[in-house]
C-alpha cells in the first residue's frame, strides 16, 4: 500500500490507470477518481483543482494498493495514520534527509595553495 498525499504522485498514479477526477453532482464536496465506462449515474467528470480543492480543505490523502491495479481508497490523514503500517508513507523522515543530503553533498576538496 502507498499513500499519495501531493498532487504530482497521485495526478501519475491516475494516469497509469487511465483515470480521472469525478464529482457527486449534489455535493461537490464528494469527490472520486473513476475510469471510462465506471461513471455512476449522478456524477460528472471534471478537472483536477475540482478533485484536490475538498482533499486539501478536509486532509484527505488517497491510499492505493500497489498490485492491484486500480483499487484505492480515499481517507482522511488521521484514518491513514491509524490503519495502516508506517511503511504506507514511505521512508522515515531521517532517511529521505540522509538521501538529500548526499545529493547535495561536494565531491571537490579545497586545494592548498
């Protein structure tokens, strides 16, 4: 399982499967992610800002199984948080600056002159 929680990781996701944002006609607050021919009656397709505007506003990330194709769910973070294991979120925090940091870190020693 992974946690898409910004909106390059989940726009990629939903790409691969050939998906896109979907919004309850009554209650633009309830928003999906559907693929052609899964439309609902009472449902409309729209844009991005449409599907990450009520995710944002009600810290809602989007959890997917990573082999099972297009199964996910849609869950507040403290849902998340509790449900699922740690490794969900990806790298502890530590590792992903232990990562950057070597990205950034100088080969070249200063010479004597």
């Amino acid at each position: 399982m992974h946690v898409l929680t910004n909106r390059r990781a989940v726009i990629e996701w939903a790409a691969s499967q050939h998906a896109y944002p979907v919004q309850k006609i009554d209650d633009p607050s309830q928003v999906e992610l559907s693929k052609a021919g899964e439309v609902e009656t009472g449902w409309r397709r729209v844009g991005w800002e449409q599907l990450f505007t009520p995710l944002d506003r009600e810290h809602r990330v989007i959890v997917v199984t990573a082999d099972s194709g297009f199964e996910h769910r849609i869950l507040t973070e403290a849902q998340a948080h509790a449900e699922l294991p740690a490794e969900a979120f990806g790298p502890p925090w530590w590792k992903t600056l232990l990562h950057e940091v070597w990205l950034v870190r100088r080969d070249d020693k200063p010479t004597a002159a």
